[in-house]
C-alpha cells in the first residue's frame, strides 16, 4: 500500500478508498530521530484518539441522558420484567410464597370462559368508543372549521370534558342515567319513553360506559381533526368548487384523503387510550364489572377486586401489553400504507 | 474475533443472569418454605410491651378525630405511644395496601370481615388469645358473634371494633297513611305491606332489594337463612342451590316480578331516602346518613322472620388484627390498645359519633338512644348476630359471584335453580383453584 492512499473500512463492511491530502514528503526516508510513524503506530494513535472521542461522547450521552434512562429503567422496564415473572407464579397478593407454573396462567386467560368473555366485551368496548369517539370527533370537527359565531368558545367547550377527571366525569353521569331520580329519566319521561335499567342490564351498562367514554374522549379526537382540517390546502378546494364539485364529492375526494394522517394517527392512539385509560369510568359507574369487564378491569379485579390472584393477573397485564404491541405493530405495518401524506 | 464474540456472549448472559437474579430476588419465595414454622410459641410472661406501635386505619365512619382522642387517652394512661397511618379510603384498600407491603411496619391494622382471611393465609396475622390473655384483656364483654367472626381453626385473629349488620328500615308516613300499625315480623307480611304501599300508591315500590355493588350476599342473607338455606356450611358449597336457598330467592324473585318490590339502580339507601321505596334492609352504619337525608320520618324494626327460623342477622364491619411481622413486645403493646380501643366505654362513644354498633356487651348507649330511638333496635338486633357465611366472607371471589348472579335473578326472571347450581360449581371451582393446597393441607 502506497502513502497518499488509505483504505477505511466502511461500516457495511465494503472498503472506501480517499486520497491523502498530507504532504509529498511523508513516507520518504529521514534519520531515525525524526523517522516518520509506521503503520501499526499511525493505527495506534488513530485508535487513541478514536477511543477518546469515544469516550467524551459516552461520557457526554451518560451525563445528559443517563438520568432518564435510569428512571425509565427503573420505572418501566424493571417493573415490566418483574410482572413478566410473575406471570409465571400461581400467587396471592401478598402471600410470601408462590408455585411456578410457566405458561399455566396465560393458558387459562386464553381458555376459560371468563377469560372469552373479557376478549368479547375489550372488543365492543373498543370498537365503540374508538369509532363513536373518531365519528362524532370529525362531524364536530367540522363544523368548528367553519366560520360561525362563537366558535372559540364552542372548541373550549368541546375539548373541556377531555381534561376533566373521569372520576368527576363518572359520578355526573351516574346522575344523568339514574332510571329513579336521572336527568336522562325526566327528558325520555316526557316524550314517553320509560328510561332503561342503565345500571342493572349488562348490555345496557356497556353502553353506557361507551357513551360517556365517548363523550369524554371526542373533544381529544374534535381537536386533533380541526388541526387535521386546517393544514388542507384552500386552494384545492377552491380548485374543486370551481370545477362544480359539491361539499360531499369535496369531503370524499379531498378533505377525506388528505385527512388520512390525522385518522391513522387518532386511530393509534384511541385504541390505545380505550384499552387502558378508561378504568376510572368503568370503575366509577359498575364497580363489579357487570357487563364491562375490559381487558385493563379485568387486570384489576383478578389482583384487587377480591380473587387475589397477583400472578394471574399479571399474566393478563403482559397479554395487554402484547396486545396493543401489536395492533400498534399491525397498523403501522399496513394501515400506514394507504394513508396519503400531502 | 472468535474470542471476542464469545466474550460478548458470556457479557450477555452474565447480564441476563444478574437481571434474572435481581427479578427473583425481589418476588416470593419460590421453594416451598413456609413461613408460619418459623413463628415460634412466645412465652409472654417475659415480654414487655414496647414504647411506641403503629395504628393502620381507614378511620372507618369518619372516626378520624374520635380515634385521635382515645389514642391520647391511652397514651395517658400506658405510657405507649401510637403513631398512625390512614391506609386508605375503605377496608379494600386498607387490606390491598396491608397485602402488598406498605403496611410492612403496621402493628395494629383495620380490616373487615371480608378482608382479613387472605391477609391470615398469608401468614401476616397473629392469633390474639393469648396475647390478650397476656395484655389482661377480658374478652368475654364481646357480643359473642361479632368476636367469632374472627374465629378460625380454634384461634381468634382479630378483635371487633367498627361492627355493623343490616337493620330493616321503613317510612312512618307512608306505613301511617296506608293504616299499617307495626313493621313487619316475615318475610311474607313484608310482601303484604310492599304490595299495599304500591296498590294505594304511596310510592313505587313497597321494597327496594340492593343492587350487585351494595353487598347484595350480605343483606340477603337473612332472606336466606330465614329459608333454611345458606351460601355454604363452612366449605361445603351445595347449601347454595339447596332447595331452602332456591325457596327464599325464588321468593325474592317474584316480589320483583309482581311489582312490589325492585332492584335499586344505584343503591337501596337512595331509593328508600327519596321516597321511590318504602322499605329496605341497608347496614346499620347508614341510620345517620339515612336520617339527615330522608325528609319523612324513618322507622327500624329487626330483620324479618323466615318459614325456617328467626331473623337472624350476619354481623359485618371491621376488627382490629396485629401484624405478625411485629415484635413480641409490639405485638403485647397492640394487644393492650386494641383491648383499650374496644373497651366498654370506648365503644359506646365510638358507636355515638360513627353509628356503628358497639361491639361490648357493656356499652352504655343511653345517650345515644334518647336522641336516636331507632338506634336502640340495631344495638338489640345483635342478640340474633349470626357469623357470616364462610363463601361470602373467606372465598376469593364469591361474594362478587353472588353479586352478579342475585342482581341478574331478581331482575332477568332466569331459572333460579339452574343459576345457584352454576354458582355451586363455580365456588368449587373457586375453591379449588384459590384454597384448597393451603386448606386442605
């Protein structure tokens, strides 16, 4: 190999040859004392130096990022690990000793009856509050995208139950459904409509989790679709009314498609949200889990809610988590693909 | 390079190993040891009771200020000083946080007749006999059902202290309205005076039933009992489809059905105080609550008679346990001041400002009952106290079962038979899964 040219290794393994800008001199013969470094000294001072920097730059990321990286490994992997393990143990909450049972947990979560039934009702409940809280979300959306009075208010007024405590937001429509003494009971009264057994029917209960799910959830949805909506170009719109397309070919043909984005990522995220962050609702307004028994209720019935069952419930703890791993996994895999980015 | 991806490997799995190491180590032990062996007989006679105890409490009925009152009263007159720690809202999360740790350094802890069983399994509880003994605690002064609540296998774990039971509620003004002289004795006239109150129109329902989140197993358990029936006899589950159970459900059942009585939607308490229903069995806790918020005149009358035996009435609330976790001379100092905070004296006063019933033979309660007569029938109902059911109280999970399934009886029409039969075999199940190892040894 000839001075001037050196060859570095790519980091794909293939080889780059560069040209050597140093001085013509380099590499002829000199005295001793002043002879030039050879190559396994030039290597040597290379990695050094690489190593140095190296070793400032770790030192750099650990300064800067090794706090949260503890904490997040403390506070999410640590106990992620340890429910993993427990998932594995035949346990009480609490008991000081426990038997190992492998995959006998998720088994059962996977077979029983009641575990089916949890599987069923995650799915009705998802599948409602994520469509019911997207639909109504856009139809608001855009109407708040018009110029009509009072519009700033009325977008406060939307997004507002979506920071309330759903405690709080639970208890009010408690009173709303009360079949007895409830809001809801005196307006259906009136047209003479007997109110529904709201709290007593199973059916009835999981529909009425998902419309208070949904009305607390819309204004998020509301929101994130008006933003949406005002990033589409107003020319293209312009553009079409021009060309005589009215507001619906308009909606389906370039409001729709340029909203995609905006759909796929409340989509991501409302599925996500229905399957966890609902617990307060439902633990509010049927705290037995009639007929609402979700995935995440579920979690905690097993564990708190009188059975006990630390292991087991952890099991169904790590099912929810692969769970929403995957549907992430799925709709960023494929669902991502048929949304049109500007 | 060879060596260096070898020497990656063993980093790797030494990494793993440590992690696993580090998970294992903080779970429970894995390798069958029992913890109850290593509690040793304690000759008490040599203890001498610490300086200082924790008191873990819920304040049960608000009884914040009142507890803080008898602990410096006991502190005067002991020398022991109690710290104490609310631990949490309700009995559920006094024992969920008892069960999972923060309550490692509690001596004394609050927790109801239905949480204390998994807390004993779990080897957290001492029995108390002979530490009383030791603390010169009398314990013949107890209402003798309220203190076997926390009998088991020969030992006591627990004294009481926050006690309640249900107490049969009715509106004067519509029993006076609808010429009805006295409260009803059975089950049937309770039938007969629901379906008068509902043909003269004086409210909606003559009685309202509790709905699945209001304990429906406990407040029906009378009904049940007044049948012949049971929800088990100790840990024999078939009493809970019996043809006596089926009777007494079957009877509940057509009461909804005939229109004379309901199940409330949210709680019997809010039917019975705004006038939907005219009658109701809620606990004796709710008489304050009750009162302030119904705006007629309420009157209490014992738990009805069944065809099969007299009302007899299921204790419920709380008791005092010690933490076996405690020392010797902790656990000696607990024992004296749960002895003191379920004293005569002490529980009259804690039964005046809670309404909870007082859990000693002797309380005084005269004060209370000139201010509050229909009191004086929840304190008198304690003579026909009976011990709750094992499955509602010591079963995980069978108190909700019974829940969901009365809820669902009284209201749906289903097979009464057909349904206890499934909750038979769902207890077994039950038993099966969560107890029987450490129960049947």
């Amino acid at each position: 190999m000839a001075w001037g040219h050196c060859t570095h290794k790519t980091p794909g393994g293939g080889s780059l040859t560069t040209t050597d800008s140093r001085p013509a001199h380099v590499g002829q013969d000199k005295p001793e004392a002043s002879a030039p470094p050879d190559d396994a000294q030039l290597a040597a001072a290379r990695k050094k130096a690489h190593r140095r920097k190296n070793s400032k730059n770790w030192s750099l990321f650990l300064l800067f990022a090794g706090p949260n990286i503890l904490l997040i490994l403390a506070f999410i992997y640590y106990p992620l690990a340890m429910n993993m393990y427990f998932s594995s143990l035949d346990w009480r909450l609490g008991a000081p000793r426990a038997d190992p049972v492998g995959l006998a947990n998720y088994q059962r979560f996977f077979t029983s009856p009641s575990g089916l039934e949890v599987w069923r009702v995650t799915g009705i409940f998802t599948a409602g509050a994520v469509l019911g809280s997207m639909i109504l979300g856009l139809l608001i959306a855009l109407v708040l995208n018009k110029k009509i009075p009072g519009r700033t208010f009325a977008r406060t007024a939307v997004f507002s139950p979506y920071v309330l405590s759903g405690v709080g937001v639970a208890l009010v429509w408690m009173f709303i459904f009360d079949p007895q003494r409830g809001a809801l009971m005196f307006i259906l009264d009136r047209i003479g409509i007997e109110s529904p057994q709201w709290f007593l029917d199973p059916d009835a209960n999981l529909l009425m989790v998902i419309i208070v799910y949904v009305w607390k959830n819309l204004g998020y949805c509301a929101v994130v679709f008006l933003a949406g909506l005002q990033s589409i170009p107003k020319d293209l719109l312009e553009s079409a009314t021009i060309d005589r397309a009215g507001p619906v070919r308009r909606f389906f043909s370039i409001v729709l498609p340029l909203l995609t984005p905006t759909v796929f990522f409340l989509l991501v995220t409302n599925i996500i949200f229905s399957m966890t962050n609902a617990f307060d609702i439902l633990r509010v307004m049927t705290p037995t889990g009639n007929g609402t028994n979700t995935i995440i209720f579920e979690i905690y019935l097993q564990s708190f809610g009188q059975f006990n069952r630390a292991g087991y419930s952890a099991a169904i703890a790590v099912v929810l988590f692969f769970t929403l791993f995957i549907i992430t996994a799925v709709q960023l895999r494929f669902v991502e693909r048929k949304v049109h980015y500007q | 390079m060879k060596q260096s991806t070898i020497s990656h490997s063993w980093k790797g799995i030494a990494a793993f190993s440590v992690a696993a190491l580090a998970i294992t180590a903080c779970g429970p032990d894995t390798n069958g040891g029992d913890a109850a062996e290593e509690a040793a007989d304690t000759d008490w006679a040599d203890v001498e009771p610490a300086e200082s105890i924790v008191f873990a409490t819920n304040h049960p009925g608000g009884s914040e200020d009142i507890e803080a009152e008898f602990i410096d009263e006991f502190t005067e007159e002991t020398g022991i000083e109690v710290e104490v720690i609310t631990s949490g809202a309700n009995y559920e999360e006094t024992s969920q946080w008892f069960q999972t740790g923060g309550g490692s350094n509690a001596d004394v802890v609050v927790l109801s007749d239905a949480t204390w069983f998994p807390n004993y399994l779990n080897d957290a509880l001492i029995p108390v006999d002979d530490v009383l003994e030791a603390a010169d605690i009398d314990v013949s002064g107890y209402v003798d059902a309220l203190y076997e609540d926390y009998l088991y296998e020969g030992s006591h774990y627990g004294v009481p202290y926050a006690r309640s039971t249900p107490l049969f509620y009715y509106n004067v003004e519509h029993y006076e309205e609808a010429g009805i002289d006295a409260p009803p004795e059975t089950w049937e006239e309770v039938a007969e005076i629901s379906q008068t109150i509902v043909d003269e129109d004086l409210a909606q329902f003559g009685y309202a039933f509790p709905p699945s989140d209001e304990y429906p197993a406990w407040g029906m358990a009378n009904l049940v009992w007044g049948y012949g029936g049971a929800w088990s006899e100790e840990w024999d589950f078939s009493t809970v489809s019996s043809d006596e159970t089926v009777e007494a459900l079957e009877f509940a059942q057509s009461g909804v059905e005939d229109g004379w009585a309901n199940v409330a939607a949210t709680s019997q308490t809010d039917d019975f105080s705004s006038g939907v229903a005219s009658q109701t069995i809620q606990s004796t806790g709710s008489l304050g609550g009750i009162m302030d918020t119904a705006d007629f005149e309420v009157g209490t009358a014992f738990l009805p008679d069944g065809p099969a035996a007299e009302g007899e009435t299921p204790t419920g609330g709380a008791g005092l346990m010690l933490a076996a976790a405690s020392s010797p001379e902790e656990q000696l100092a607990s024992a004296m001041f749960v002895g003191y905070m379920t004293s005569a004296d002490v529980q009259a006063r804690f039964s005046e400002e809670t309404g909870y019933v007082p859990s000693h033979q002797e309380s005084d309660m005269s004060d209370v009952y000139a201010d509050t007569p229909q009191f004086e029938t929840a304190v008198e109902q304690l003579e026909r106290a009976r011990v709750q059911d094992f499955a509602r109280v010591f079963l995980p999970g069978a108190d909700l079962e019974l829940a969901t399934t009365l809820q669902s009886l009284l209201t749906s029409g289903d097979d009464v038979r057909e349904e206890m039969e499934r909750v038979e075999a769902e207890f077994e199940s039950l038993y099966e899964t969560d107890l029987a190892d450490e129960i049947d040894g």
